[in-house]
C-alpha cells in the first residue's frame, strides 16, 4: 500500500489534536522562560580598547612604512594578548583561582581590517569583574610587549567601565522563548502526526478505501436513536393477526356479493 501525504487529512488532524500542540508549545516555552531566568546564569561582558601605534613627538614623523609595521603586528600581538606570558601575570596579580585556559577562553580579540584599533573583551558572571579583567589584561599586555617586542607602539584607547544597570549579554530570554514556542510547535505536530498513524481504526470510507483490496459498496445512513422500533411479532401472534386478516377479506367478499344481489 502506498503512503501519500494528504493533505486534507493533515489539517484535520491538526484540528482535530489543536489543544495537545497547544499545550505542547506552552509547556516548551514556559520551560525556556523558566530556564533563561532561574536557570541559566547571566554573562556580561566588558570591553576595551588599544591601539597600535608608533609613539613620536611630531605628527609628521609618522609615514605608510610606520602604519604598514603597525598593521602587520596587530596579528601578532592578537595572539600574545591571550598567550599565558600576559595572562599568568594577570592571574597572579588579581589572585585568581583559575587557570590560562579558562580565562581564555572568556577572552576576545579583534579588530577591523586595515584599523590600528585592537577590541579586547571579556566575559564573566560578574560585570565588576568583567571590568576589571579587561583593563587588567590591556594594562599587563602595555607594559610586557614593550620588553618582548622592544617597542613602545601600544596605548590605551579606551578603557571597560561600569556602567549603572548592566545587561548580561545572554541569555536572552525573548530569544529563547521564541525558540521554545518553534520547538514546542514543531514537537506537537510530531506527536499528533505519530498518533494519527497509530489510530487504526477505520473512521471514514476514504480509510476503506486506502486498504489494499477493499472497496466502498454502500454506506448504511445513521439511525435516530429516537424512532421506535416496533417489536418484532412471535409465532402465535403473527397466525392470529393473518386470520384476522383473512375474515375481514371473507367479510368483504360476502359484502361485495351481498350488494350485488339486490
């Protein structure tokens, strides 16, 4: 027997099992919510920034071989911002108990191409915290690349600041309550759609019709429950209604008869 999707038969199942994908689709996003407020534990996340640039005392020394040298060292110096050089010293110096890895892996380093502008953030549970690793580390990586690189081309541009009310950068919970209600959604219509194949029961003559070698040859109409069906009659009672039936025959004859004497 082949399986077609109908699509008929899709929608009415739908209808048919509304309140279950419903409530499905409540449960999973009252969970997100519950989840992204009690849950999950809030990240926030402090930035600061650096720029790379050669120290000079007049503008005008400044030349596209000094930018270019610049440039080319912002990879450089992206890579030895979260080496253990820089953050085993911030460690010490905060008395963190955690160890290189860890940290960085709360730590991002970027910067747009052709910028001198390197973007240091980092991410904690605590927004003061958060703070203080950054401007920390861009202060630790100031004063060692001086003595690995002997160069003197980095300052602090700008740096992490507390701000009143801090928002975690996640979770969102709007976000993951949408999630929940298209997970959900999608999760009742997969549970309806498994009921339905599991329902064997022949509702309709299109499901007859779907069985291999059955076909449709009439259909019997509902009875109303409210008519009265006459009880059938028993053997003695049916013989004493046909001679009843048989002397009012006779009668008539012999009425007929009579009045056609005269």
């Amino acid at each position: 027997m082949e399986s077609t999707f109908n699509l008929n038969k899709f929608l009415k199942a739908m209808h048919k099992r509304k309140a279950l994908i419903i409530f499905v689709t409540l449960a999973f996003v009252v969970f997100a919510a519950v989840a992204s407020y009690t849950i999950m534990q809030p990240v926030y996340k402090a930035t600061t920034q650096i720029l790379v640039n050669q120290n000079t005392v007049n503008s005008q020394d400044v030349n596209s071989l000094d930018i270019n040298t610049n440039l080319q060292l912002i990879g450089t110096y992206n890579v030895i911002i979260k080496s253990p050089a820089i953050l085993t010293t911030v460690i010490e110096e905060l008395k963190l108990e955690e160890t290189v890895q860890s940290l960085t892996d709360r730590i991002t380093v970027t910067n747009i191409e052709s910028s001198q502008v390197v973007t240091l953030s980092v991410e904690d549970s605590s927004m003061e915290q958060a703070v203080l690793l950054a401007n920390t580390i861009a202060k630790v990586f100031q004063e060692e690349i001086q003595q690995m690189m002997k160069v003197d081309n980095v300052s602090i541009l700008a740096t992490a600041e507390m701000t009143a009310n801090p928002k975690p950068i996640r979770p969102d919970p709007i976000f993951n309550m949408a999630i929940g209600a298209v997970v959900g959604l999608v999760f009742g219509v997969g549970i309806t759609l498994i009921l339905d194949q599991l329902n064997t029961t022949v509702r309709s003559e299109e499901d007859i019709e779907d069985m291999q070698g059955l076909q449709v040859l009439g259909i019997v109409s509902p009875v109303d429950s409210n008519l009265k069906m006459e009880k059938p009659l028993n053997l003695s009672d049916r013989l004493e209604k046909d001679n009843y039936a048989d002397s009012e025959q006779d009668k008539k004859i012999n009425a007929t008869k009579i009045g056609g004497s005269y």
